[in-house]
C-alpha cells in the first residue's frame, strides 16, 4: 500500500547533545579517533550494531541513555572538545597547505568524478579498491584544504554482503541503502523541492536529485534516480546498484554520472575550472564540458574540445583489458545519437572519439579511449602502471615512441589517519609528533621512528593481534552459526588461530590475476609450514569475487575446501564480507602482508600500503606499488621493507610462472620469514623484525599516502590545467580558436611533410668519446620552421635493430635550398660501446606551447 504522503522522523536531541547531530553528519569523524569514541562511549554495543553509523545510532538509541548522557559533566567535557576539534578544523582551511603553498587568488576549483567513493563503511556506495582511492583521496584534499568538491552516484542497493553456503560457494545479499539514516543531505531548492537535473537517455529525459555528502571541508555530491518523476521503471532503477546488470545499465549510469554530474554542479551554482575523471566511468562528462562551451562562446566543436582539454585531468586504473568499459556503435547510437547532433561533426566522427582506430566503423566505443583523447593530463597509479598503459595505449599516437605516449603516473596513495591504528596513532603522536599526520609526506618526521622503544612498539603490535585474532573467532563463530554448521565445528571455531605466532593476511577482490591460490599449490608443504612445531604460521584470508565472476567464486570454494580437506581450521581461516572493518583489523593486526598478482596486471594495489602504516611487513610479488617501492637488503647500510617473491622475472607459461613463485613464497616462509620472527632474546621481543618494521615505517610511509599524492595532483596536473584554462578562455576564448586553427592547419598540410635525407660526417666505426654531426633536409609544405621541431633521436640498438631509450636533440634550421629546409644538430659524447643508431623526426610544435601533440602528426625519416 503506497502511502498518500510521507514524512521524515529526525532524532530527538536534548539541548545539550545537539552537537551530535553536526558530528554525525560531518564524515570527518571517519578519520578521527576521538569522535569515534564519542559516539562509542554514548553506546558502545549499538555503534557496532548501526554499522558505524552515527545518523542511524542516534535515530535507534534510547531517549533514557540521551538524558542521562545530557547530564554527565564528563560526557559533555567530551563532547564539547570533539565538537570545537571540529569547529577549528572546518575554519582553519585558510591556513592548510593549499591556502600556505599557493595562496586565495586565482586558484583552481577542482571536481573529482568517480562512480564510487569509499569513506566508510556505513556509507556502501563502493565495491573495492578504486572506491577506496578516491574516498582518502577526498579526505586529504580536505586536510590539505584543497579546493574540490566530489561527484558520484548514490546507489540504492549498498556494496553486496556476502555469504559462503555449506558448499564453500559465494552467494550475494544485497540491502536497501535507507538514505534516511545515512549521513545525507538532500539538496533543496528555496521552495524546499528537491535539486534535479535532466540527462538525455534513447529519446526521453531522466530525472535525477542530488545529495550532499560533508567529507571535512569537502562536499560530496551524489546523483539519485529513485524517483516517481521518472515514469519508467529502469529509469528509476539507474542508480540501484554499483556496476550491476548489463552494458546498457552501464552506459546509462555513466550517462548519469558524466553528464548529469556536470549539469548537477551547474544547477547549485559551482563552476570548476578543473575536472579530474578518476577512472573511464566519468569520461562523458569530457563531452559535456565541450558541449557546454560551444553554447556559451559560440565555438566550433574543434576550438571548444581545445578549450574544455586543458581543463580536464584522467587517472586509468587497470591495465586489465576487461576492466575498461566499451559500448557497442548500436547502443551508442541509442543513447548518444540525439546528443552527438549538438557538436556539428558527423556521427562516424563522433564515435572515433572513443576508438583506437578512428576510421574502423565496427569498433566498439571505448570510454579510456574518448577521456585520453580529450584530457591534456593522463596518468596510471604506479611506476610500472604508468609504463604498462603507455604500452596498452600507444596506439592512440601513431608515430610516437612508448616512451613518449602522453600518460604519466601517479603513484597511489593512503590516507594514514583512516588506517593506522589508534593505539600507534597514539605511540606516533608521542614520539614523532602532530606533524606524522599533518604532513606525513615529510620525511624528515618519519626518521623519528627510530625513537619509538622496541618494547613499546612490539607491545603495541602484539595487543592488535590479540585483537584480530578474538575478533576472527567471533566472526567465524557467527558466519558459522547462520550457515547452520554442526555445533562441534562452530565450538572448535572459538579456539581458532593462535595470538602468539606469526599471522599472514591476504585479503582483496578474488580476481584470478591477483592468484588468491598460489601459495595453495603444493598443500601438503603448506601444511607442514602452517604445523611446524617450533615456527608456526597462520594465514588469515578475506575478499569477495565478482557476483558474475564464476572463476573467482571457485578460487574461494577452493580455499574453504582445502581448510576442511587438511584439517588447517586452526591454522587457515577465510572470513566471510570483506568491508573496511575486516581490513583494519587486518592490516592493522597481521605480521606480514601477502600479495601475489601476476606482473604486471596489479596498476597499484593500496592495502600493501595499509599494512606498512602500521608496521606491517609486505611480502609480495614485484608488480604495482611493490616494484618501486620494494628495494634489497645491503648489509650494514639498508633493510629492505620486505620480502619480493622473485626479481620480476617472467615464464614462457602461466602453469611455470605460478609454481616457480609458489615454491619462491615457500622458500622465503621457511628460511627467512619464520627464522626472522621467532629469533628472540630472553625478553621475547624480535629485535631484528622489530628492526625491518622500523625501517619500513620511516621508508614507505613519507611516500605512499594520498597527501603527498593529493600534492602531485595539485602542483603537476589541477594548478597547470587551471592555468591554461584561463590563458585559452580568455578574451572570448581567442586563443582556444587560434590553437584549434592552427591544429587543422597542421592536420591538413602534414601530409606533404617529408624528410628527403638525412646526412653525417661520421662512418660506420666511431669510438668512444665521439660526437656525430648530421644534417637533414625536410620538405614541410606550406608549415614554417617555427612550427615544427626537427630531431635527432639516437641511442643503443637491441637485438632486432631497435633503438632502446632513445635520446632527443633538437635540430636547427640552417638554411634553405628551394623548397627544402636544412636542419643541424651534433650529439654526443657517445659515452657507451656497442651498437648505435639514430633517425630523424618531424612533429608540429605551437609556438604558444611545447606541451601540445596533434595525434597522427609525426613523421620519421625513411
């Protein structure tokens, strides 16, 4: 029965708590310890049964314990300091980093995109690692006083519970998000109607209101399609779930969160000069910037795409081909046909946007391609990633070295204060100081590491594996008790694991490349490792596989069935639901973190970093974070911060590369990890752990956190795209039509370039030391010397006549012979025997610019 009106119940404060309410609905208390307290201290058992929600606590408590709280003098002292630590933090962003470092004039304002944003636990509108990235993301910008606001979808369903049945096999559960009692604020319009925008889906309009989110100083905001205004079921059901259904829910959620996000921010009256597309799902919102500056300055599609690129920023996430999104030409046009009209190019045009090849008319429609093709800024999330994606999308500009592909990196982050455990947030703070959690990237706090007594920080350590350890029996003995298990296995369940040995965690999405079984390949050397009587081991396992990803639900039911099979309960545990609750007690309680993708398919991988924040040993293969970050023991001078399963080594099959690694995990467990840990003094404190603990706290920890990343982002992608937002808005967007002119010039005229030769002074035998002087003559058409850079790229050759990191010179014009130009350049000294070569390149240069590459122009002699 459909109610004829509605009506919200809000909680019920006394005076004196009214503060609360500003807590609960402020997420800042996600990452400070003292408001958790707070709201832990008013109910402790009711916290945890709200999912750490304090919106829907303070709905549930009981009026009793509110006036009893209201007049506890100890509680409101408590109360009032948390509240004023809140009230000092939201107004002190004008002396934050940013406000310090770059000052309150002419600064950008930046609009991070992303399908899903991971703060906390009781807000489920994330699946895994990349939700998580762009929630401490957002956290840092706000400790930084970075200025940005975040856009995304509200999802109806929250991220799927899941269930393992008798069998072992996941099951999904999935449950209403209750926006009443989350931490939300629809916003209103001053007649108090809700706040809606309009986006184009197959011929019809879908309406979609907007929720605001305080994250710090950073506001969220969501787009909801759950609404009767919208006729038809499937349009209220856009936003139901996070990557649920098929290719066309797909592409109309991105339609959703790209354009209807763009417009969203219009309609409350924010005007960024900034966007960042924090994975492809966002990239529609590229299109709709160029659309929206066509309308306002009257461009053409050319000199709007030119203005709308400098503003626009793109992260790639995955080097895994499955994990970008294609949209067949039949659905784009359904949904994208109407649209692509406004932009004035023709249809097969529009969709070469968003193909590797613009002229293959039967190629899907793929959103990495159409955000790197319009974004002036791309990069991966690591080292290795940024290299990998240079690779994968190489093809995009034809003509240009790997090296040279314009996507850079990034690397990932953490935010430490989300992950470190309160009791080390408390032993940081007192021997390192306040500024390990306001300028973690500082790395001259982290030397302080060393002053922290072995004692303490072991006694630390231990309590929090005491703690995952009760806190693993607990869940298994419930998981156990739903399931319906037989009563002697849930009472055997409460004597699982043991707090005094050494504790491997791995826990993270069941993806087959990540080899969630690889050091299950030789079961009975496991067990005789996880048994040994004098050096035991146990292993502590979560994660969830893809609801469609069978492959994945196998590796799991693998897993539990090898526990049954080698009678290992004691010793190997897979806790059920996966959250950011099992992984703090994880990466905060475990002594050494496994990590075993198959290189080089891991873009980053954050948890590792978790892990090390807290003094957690990794262990892992050389494959995102983990290869720059991983570095060899050298005696007396560095410890390594870690373990590396192999050397990046790579086997002509699959079936080798897994056992070889699997027997390297083995070799290392028995000779080095287990040796390592249980080397103790009288006093029962690993002095030589402790000591690679220490080392990997003071290493990993001034780099691997989403401040110094946030930084990155600020001085090297958002202040620079700001910058040339303003130069080619300005005056009518002048210099956006010229820069576009001059690129169709370029595009039209670059056929007739050609190099006619190339000469040297030098033979075929040089010796070391050497310089070789060369000339080449270049036909360049209607173009001007000025607008081209002629260069010599030189370097070793390898064994198929490739040159291998290839170095540039700039050649000079020197003369001119008719129609030719002549170009100039020595280069040298060659400091290195062997074989050498060199070329000679054409590529238009703009005048304005040296940061500009016009796709398809360059051209290499023969």
């Amino acid at each position: 029965m459909k109610p004829i009106r509605t009506f919200a119940i809000i909680p019920n404060l006394p005076p004196a708590l009214e503060r609360l309410r500003t807590l609960a609905y402020n997420l800042r208390w996600a990452w400070n310890h003292q408001t958790v307290d707070l709201f832990r201290r008013l109910d402790s058992d009711l916290w945890e049964k709200s999912g750490h929600n304090p919106v829907s606590m303070l709905g549930k408590i009981d009026q009793a314990c509110l006036r009893e709280a209201a007049s506890d003098e100890a509680f409101l002292a408590q109360l009032d300091q948390v509240a004023t630590s809140l009230d000092t933090y939201m107004s002190s962003a004008a002396t934050a980093w940013f406000t310090r470092q770059h000052g309150k004039e002419n600064v950008p304002l930046v609009a991070y995109f992303s399908a899903e944003f991971g703060i906390t636990e009781s807000l489920s509108i994330f699946a895994g690692g990349l939700g998580i990235l762009a929630g401490d993301h957002l956290k840092s910008a706000s400790d930084l006083g970075v200025p940005l606001v975040g856009v995304g979808l509200l999802y109806q369903l929250a991220s799927f519970k899941q269930r393992l049945n008798n069998a072992g096999w996941q099951q999904e559960l999935f449950v209403d998000n209750d926006f009443a009692n989350l931490p939300l604020v629809l916003q209103k319009n001053t007649d108090g109607s809700s706040v809606k925008v309009t986006v184009p889906l197959a011929g019809r309009d879908v309406y979609a209101q907007i929720w605001r989110v305080q994250v710090g100083r950073i506001p969220l905001f969501l787009l909801d399609t759950n609404l009767a205004i919208n006729q038809a079921g499937e349009d209220r059901a856009i936003t139901d779930q996070l990557y649920g259904g098929d290719r066309e829910t797909r592409i109309k959620q991105e339609l959703v969160l790209g354009l209807g996000g763009y417009r969203a921010l219009e309609a409350l009256g924010i005007r960024p000069t900034v966007f960042h597309m924090n994975e492809g799902h966002s990239a529609f919102l590229s299109l709709e910037r160029v659309r929206k500056l066509m309308n306002e300055d009257g461009l053409s599609f050319r000199e709007a795409a030119e203005q709308a690129s400098a503003s626009l920023i793109f992260t790639t996430h995955t080097p895994v081909e499955a994990g970008h999104d294609y949209f067949s030409p039949d659905l784009m046009a359904r949904y994208m046909g109407d649209y692509a009209q406004s932009f004035g190019i023709s249809w097969a045009e529009f969709l070469g946007l968003g193909r590797r090849n613009p002229s293959d008319d039967h190629e899907d429609f793929c959103m990495t391609a159409l955000a790197l093709r319009l974004a002036s800024f791309s990069n991966g999330v690591s080292k290795l990633h940024g290299e990998v994606s240079r690779e994968m999308w190489a093809g995009l500009w034809p003509g240009l070295p790997t090296e040279e592909v314009p996507i850079g990196h990034v690397t990932n982050g953490i935010h430490f204060q989300s992950w470190v455990s309160g009791d080390l947030h408390q032993l940081y703070d007192r021997y390192l100081g306040p500024r390990w959690r306001e300028e973690p990237a500082d790395r001259e706090v982290w030397r302080h590491v060393e002053n922290i007594p072995s004692e303490e920080l072991w006694r630390c350590h231990e309590r929090r594996r005491e703690r995952l350890v009760a806190f693993s029996r607990q869940r298994l003995t419930d998981e156990l008790t739903r399931r319906g298990a037989p009563v002697g296995e849930i009472m055997a369940s409460e004597d699982v694991l043991d707090s005094r040995i050494l504790t491997i965690g791995f826990a993270r999405r069941f993806a087959t490349y990540k080899r969630a079984n690889l050091f299950l390949r030789n079961p009975e050397r496991l067990a005789r490792i996880l048994k040994d009587a004098n050096r035991p081991v146990q292993i502590i396992l979560a994660g969830k596989a893809h609801p469609s990803d069978d492959a994945g639900k196998e590796l799991i039911q693998k897993i539990v069935t090898l526990i049954r099979q080698q009678d290992l309960r004691s010793r190997l545990v897979f806790l059920e639901d996966y959250d950011m609750t099992v992984a703090r007690y994880l990466v905060q309680g475990v002594d050494i973190w496994l990590n075993t993708p198959l290189r080089p398919l891991e873009a980053c991988g954050t948890s590792g970093m978790k892990a090390a924040a807290n003094g957690v040993l990794n262990m892992s293969t050389l494959d995102g974070w983990w290869a720059e970050a991983w570095v060899p023991d050298i005696h007396g001078v560095r410890l390594s911060p870690g373990w590396a399963i192999g050397r990046a080594e790579s086997y002509a099959d699959r079936e080798t590369q897994d056992q070889v690694e699997a027997e390297t995990f083995y070799d290392l467990l028995e000779a080095d990890l287990a040796p390592t840990f249980y080397d103790r003094r009288s006093d029962g404190i690993p002095r030589r752990w402790l000591a690679r603990m220490k080392a990997a706290i003071a290493s990993l920890s001034p780099v691997y956190n989403t401040h110094r990343m946030v930084r990155e982002y600020v001085e090297n992608f958002y202040l620079v795209a700001h910058k040339r937002h303003g130069a080619l808005a300005a005056e009518g967007a002048a210099n956006a039509r010229e820069l576009a002119a001059w690129k169709e010039k370029v595009r039209a005229c670059w056929p007739q370039v050609r190099i006619e030769s190339v000469e040297t002074q030098s033979g075929s035998e040089l010796t070391v030391g050497c310089e070789i002087k060369s000339r080449a003559k270049v036909r360049l058409g209607p173009l001007s010397p000025d607008e081209v850079a002629v260069e010599l790229y030189a370097g070793k050759l390898d064994t198929e006549e490739n040159i291998t990191g290839g170095i540039l010179k700039l050649m000079q014009a020197v003369a001119r012979e008719g129609d030719l130009h002549v170009f100039e350049a020595s280069f040298g000294p060659c400091a290195e025997s062997g074989r050498h070569g060199y070329t000679v390149r054409v590529k238009p240069v703009h005048r304005e610019t040296d940061t500009e590459i016009v796709p398809g122009c360059v051209t290499w002699a023969g």
